[in-house]
C-alpha cells in the first residue's frame, strides 16, 4: 500500500457533474482529490481488503442472529420496544439487503480492523462506483497510470444485478432523502439510476413530503401508496418519528429492511468482540459501564450508538497527541451519545505523510465488491474528509 503523486484532470469537476457528481465540489468545498492516489497490490486487495470483508459480513449476519431474539442486548443496543417484532419479522422472513460499507483500518503491513459499519445509510457511493473508475479509465487513456492497473470495483454492476433480484415487479420504487443535502440527494439519484438498468421503475420523494393515510399506509404526493422504498435515513429517526407508529403495519417494503438497525448500531462492536473474541480483523470493544471496559481505560475511543460523520468521537489517549495532532482534534462534537456509547481499543489511522485514510470496503448483495478511500489530517474522519481514487498496481 502506497500513497502516490499523481497528475490531476484539470475539468474533473466538469467531468464529475456531467456524470451526476457535482456535489463533490459544491460549494466551492472538494470532496473529492486526484492529485494522489493509494496503490495496493493485487494480493492486499484479495487477501487483506476482500476476504475479510467477506467473513466480517458473514459475522454481521450471525450477530444479528443472535441479537433478535435477545431482549437484553436489544435494550442495550437502545432499540425501541415497540418494534422488536417488526425487526424480528423482517430478520425470519429473510427480507433482503441492498449495500453497506465496513471502515477499515489497514496500513498495507498488520490485518485489517473494523473501525464501524455503516450498514444503514452508507455515502460516498458515487464516489467508489462510479467517479474514481472514470478516473482510472481515463488516467490509463491518458497515460498517467500505466496500461493493466486495476481497481477492486464492481460495485456498479453488483447494484444493477441486487436490484434486478428484489423482485418489484411492476410497482415502483420510490426513492427518498431529507431536503436540502446534496451529498444524500445524488446517492439517492445514483440508486435509482442503477435501478432503472436493471429494469425497475423509480419515483423520487422527499422524507418531509411522505404521507400517512387514515389505516396507516405511506403515500406519496400524488397519493399513491409507497409499496417499495429505498430510504437514506437512518432507522433510528424512522422510528422515533411520529409516523413511526405506522412502520409495524409491514404495508411498506423497506430499503434497507429494519434489521439493519442492529447492525448500523455501534453496540454491534462490542457484540462482535464477545462472539468472536480475539478476531484478528475485530478491535477489542465493550459496551461502556462494562466493567471489562476498564481494561482499555486510557488508550480507547469512545463513540456513541448512534453517530454519523463522526461525530461525538472521542480519542483518549495515556499519552500526548502526536503528529502534530492537538488536544482538540481527539474530539469531535455533534448531536448524539443519548442512547449511550461504546469504547472501542485505539488503533489509530495510518500516516502517510500527514495523510490519514480509511478504507471503506463496500458490500452489495452479500457480496465484497469494492472500495473507497476517505482521507484527512485529522486522526476522526469526518464529513470533512475527501475521496481519494485507488489503483492495483502489480
């Protein structure tokens, strides 16, 4: 694993919003970079990124097995009671999953760690899927990446192929964000694009503008009923809204499915680390009150059930920061940590030059089937992090 110099596209932002990623620099802000890029052998890819990133997905649906079934760590994973056996419903009858992406921590040298998944609302999927392989695309035609580099992305193929086997039919999907955020606007817009390759109708609504009729059926703004919805917001607002009274009805078809709620939750660190103890792609991590916890107090990282973007992240350290890293950027502030946190052991970012990245491993259909990379010089990744490409250079 190398972090490469490399000559940059002078109109990637014109390229980037005639493939419908301007949000990557909007604002005058870049979310996105190519003046570098991480190189990575063949042999990193397959056996240090893809094959755990397998066998950590297949871990994930085990703990979700377990969880269901427990009212205790359901309580602990601060999951309402009142949809307990709408998730357990969902969980039995296998209703399908759509995508997801694992942070790892990997320097090219020690096994991968997972840091999160973000199993319910994942971003930067246009990014992975589609703009870094234009990148790769047109560097090799261009001749600034040699001929036969590679990149671990299938991920556009793989989101055609799930959506071909959701089995709509002929009722729509209906595809839906919060107003006013660019980012969760062109991954919905990114979604239903590769929805419609795979042959299913789409229809875009706004969470703000869904309805809820009289017996509890969601409508849309023509009052038809949203039979099939792919939603990026997370369940736990869902259900804490006031029309989440109505989500039990199973009258909806949901994208993700419910039972994601136990695996975009940060309990499911610690729930990993006690079913598969010792792991070597899993970090240490207990619930915190945890007397067990104690044993990482002083060189841990505290984060909140539900987060995002990381916020309410805490680093603390038994020594001073270093890299050039002060006291202030161990934290991050934002608006949870309400339902409770969990202490994960420290195992910081790599350092390549100052540059800090995370591997986001993405998973579609059950399937490893690439990855992304987010980059700052913070040690906590934040929304403030930019994209940058990867190449397979053997």
């Amino acid at each position: 694993m190398r972090r490469l110099a490399i000559e940059p596209r002078a109109d990637w932002k014109a390229e980037a919003a005639r493939l419908g990623g301007d949000f990557l620099s909007e604002g005058g802000d870049s979310f996105w970079t190519e003046d570098a890029c991480y190189a990575f052998t063949l042999q990193e890819i397959e056996e240090a990124i893809e094959a755990p990133t397998q066998e950590l997905l297949s871990m994930c649906y085990a703990a979700v097995e377990h969880v269901v079934g427990r009212p205790d760590l359901l309580r602990k994973l601060a999951i309402p009671e009142s949809v307990w056996d709408y998730l357990r419903r969902s969980w039995q009858r296998q209703d399908r999953d759509l995508y997801g992406r694992f942070d790892l921590r990997f320097d090219g040298t020690a096994p991968a760690k997972l840091y999160e998944f973000n199993a319910d609302t994942p971003t930067s999927l246009f990014e992975a899927a589609v703009f870094q392989w234009h990148w790769l695309e047109q560097g090799i035609e261009h001749g600034r990446l040699p001929h036969g580099a590679d990149q671990f992305n299938s991920i556009h193929d793989r989101l055609i192929e799930a959506f071909a086997g959701f089995g709509f039919g002929k009722a729509p999907l209906h595809v839906a964000c919060v107003r006013d955020n660019a980012e969760d606007r062109g991954t919905v817009d990114y979604l239903a694009e590769c929805a419609r390759q795979a042959g299913v109708s789409t229809e875009f609504i706004f969470i703000e503008e869904i309805g809820v009729t009289a017996d509890g059926r969601f409508t849309d703004l023509a009052d038809r009923a949203i039979l099939n919805l792919f939603k990026l917001y997370p369940w736990e607002w869902m259900v804490s809204e006031a029309f989440g009274r109505h989500l039990p009805g199973d009258r909806t078809r949901f994208i993700e499915p419910v039972w994601k709620m136990v695996l975009s939750n940060k309990g499911l660190l610690p729930i990993l680390w006690e079913m598969f103890p010792g792991h070597p792609n899993l970090l240490p991590a207990f619930f915190e009150g945890d007397p067990r916890a104690q044993a990482l107090a002083g060189n841990h990282v505290r984060k909140p059930l539900h987060g995002r973007e990381g916020g309410n992240i805490e680093i603390v350290r038994r020594g001073p920061a270093t890299g050039g890293l002060g006291t202030d950027d161990l934290r991050r502030e934002g608006p949870y940590g309400g339902e409770g946190y969990v202490v994960q052991s420290l195992c910081e970012l790599p350092d390549f030059d100052g540059n800090r990245p995370v591997i986001g491993s993405w998973v579609v259909a059950g399937q490893a089937c690439g990855m992304g990379i987010r980059e700052e010089r913070a040690a906590i990744t934040s929304n403030g992090a930019r994209f940058v490409p990867h190449v397979i250079l053997d």
